[in-house]
C-alpha cells in the first residue's frame, strides 16, 4: 500500500535553529540524503529547501505514513545536536492534507511573500535534482506533476500572478531605505544562486553600477561579473580586503557562519552604516555580528514579519 506524506519546518513557526538544523550541506547532499532515505525507510524522497523551509515528502510502501516517520527523521538530524522545539514546530502531514499542503506550496499560497513566482521553479528543481540522485521514482514525480498543473492554474485563473510583490521586492526596498542620497553606493552579493542573480538584475536596472560578486569559487563570481557588468572577487579576497562596503548581500551553502565579528575586520561600515542581508540557511551572518557598530543585520525571520 503507498503511502504520502510531508514532513517539514518553515521559518512562519519562528525556530530557525530547527530549520537550519534539517539542512544538508550541498558538499555531501547526495550521500546523506540517501542515508536519510534508508535510515526512515521511505521509499522515494523528495526534500525541498527554500530559503524559508526545509520539508521532506516521501512515499512508502509497507506501512502508513505518519509520526513514526517524522519521529525517525528527527532522530537522524538531532541524534548528536542539542536544538529545544516544541512539537508544533514541526510539520507532519499525511494523506490528502499533504497533497494540499504541497499543491499551497507550489502554488505560491504558504510563502512568506504570497504569490511568489519562484517557488514554483525551485520545486521543479528539487524533484529533477531528487531524481538524478535515485531518491525519487515514478509516483512521488506523478503526484508533483499534479501539484505543478495546480500552481499554473492558480495564477492562470486567479489575481495571483498579477501581484508584483516578490521577495526581490522586499529585498530592495529594504536596500533603498538604507541607502537614501548615498550616490554610487557599493553592494557585495555573496554567493552565485538564483535569488543572487535575480536580485543583481533588479540593481542593474535601477541603476547600481558598483555591483561585486563574491564566492568560493572566484569563476563563477567571475561569470556573474561579466553577465552584469560587475566586478568579481573569490571570498577569501573579500574578507581580506574588503575596504568600504554599503551593503552585503548574502546567501550560500555554507554550513557555518562566514561573516564573523572576526571575519569583517577588513569590511568598513560605509558613512551611514553597512546593511547586511542574510538568506542563507543555515545562516551566512553569525548573530554577534548585529551587534558591531554602525551594522545592520536582516534575515529571513525579520522578511518573515515584512511579508
């Protein structure tokens, strides 16, 4: 007998620490996904992360789908983890209110900013990706395929996909308070993924030339530079000489904070103060860091409250 169901933590239930906590590192995704699937016993898996949740929908195939399930799942990320919650911290759902729940997801409906186009495309994504590592098989793939034709209907026949408000929005009107009569402003964009190159393109069209990418891996800031007509530097050149910065965004893999009290010595605050905006999850800015003078921190939990 199959079985579906969904087990998951968004940052609306407010304990980022359980949410970075059920995060695999991309670095070693492949393998420790596949050992989740094993150590639960699910028989195909599919885990979306966004940069508000991390949810798990899987299958079975010899028994119900329910608590046992996400007792499991809590026991592989926690075993060696010291993280207080409250059980309504964590979602787990089966059945038809899965399917509803997944269908609200994709269709943009339990965002923080609701009738954000881009879910749709990151759970695309996590499906194909869930596929290539063997996690998922035929039918947890027809059961999202339904949900995607749910999520085009939505904004086909409803107001939804006429609303412009995104998180990119939020994003920059949060950056245009900060830099009110800054002229030529500069702004670090840390990390290569979609929301980074999404939000560089929203900058260049209003008008912010003095645009840097930064990443690990200096090429790939490099293609970003040339796309935008930015400049590149790799991380390490960055936290080395970083000089006057207006503002940083930020969202990576990185399983530990980069930005430190320690890390920033070489980053000066500009004349009014640095704005930092951290998507990341776990989180790229270490909780220390709000308290430096002249630095201000907002995260998913401060966009959480704006949307």
């Amino acid at each position: 007998m199959m079985s579906f169901g969904v087990i998951g933590v968004g940052v609306k239930g407010g304990n980022l620490l359980l949410l970075e906590a059920l995060v695999v590192p991309d670095a070693d995704r492949a393998r420790r996904l596949q050992d989740l699937k094993t150590f639960c016993n699910f028989a195909e898996l599919v885990p979306v992360y966004t940069c508000n949740r991390s949810e798990f929908y899987y299958v079975t195939a010899d028994r119900p789908a329910g608590l046992e399930f996400r007792n499991r799942l809590l026991d592989f990320f926690l075993h060696d983890k010291h993280i207080h919650f409250e059980p309504s911290d964590i979602s787990s759902q089966v059945g038809f209110r899965a399917l509803r729940h997944l269908y609200r997801v994709t269709a943009s409906l339990d965002s923080m900013v609701v009738g954000e186009a881009q879910i749709l495309g990151q759970v695309k994504t996590a499906l194909a990706q869930a596929q290539e590592m063997g996690l998922a098989g035929p039918r947890i793939a027809n059961i999202f395929s339904d949900a995607f034709r749910v999520a085009k209907k939505v904004r086909r026949e409803t107001p939804l996909g006429e609303s412009s408000v995104s998180m990119v929005n939020l994003l920059l009107e949060s950056i245009d308070q900060h830099l009110q009569g800054r002229t030529h402003p500069a702004i670090a964009l840390v990390g290569v993924g979609p929301m980074c190159v999404k939000l560089a393109g929203h900058l260049c069209e209003r008008g912010f030339t003095d645009l840097l990418f930064v990443n690990r891996t200096e090429s790939k800031a490099v293609e970003l530079a040339a796309q935008f007509g930015g400049r590149a530097k790799s991380l390490a050149a960055f936290l080395a000489e970083a000089g006057v910065v207006d503002v940083i965004f930020t969202s990576t893999g990185s399983t530990e904070p980069i930005f430190t009290p320690r890390s920033m010595a070489s980053i000066v605050p500009a004349t009014g103060g640095l704005l930092m905006i951290d998507l990341a999850v776990p989180r790229d800015v270490d909780a220390a860091v709000a308290d430096m003078k002249q630095v201000t921190v907002r995260d998913i939990g401060h966009f959480r409250t704006q949307a």
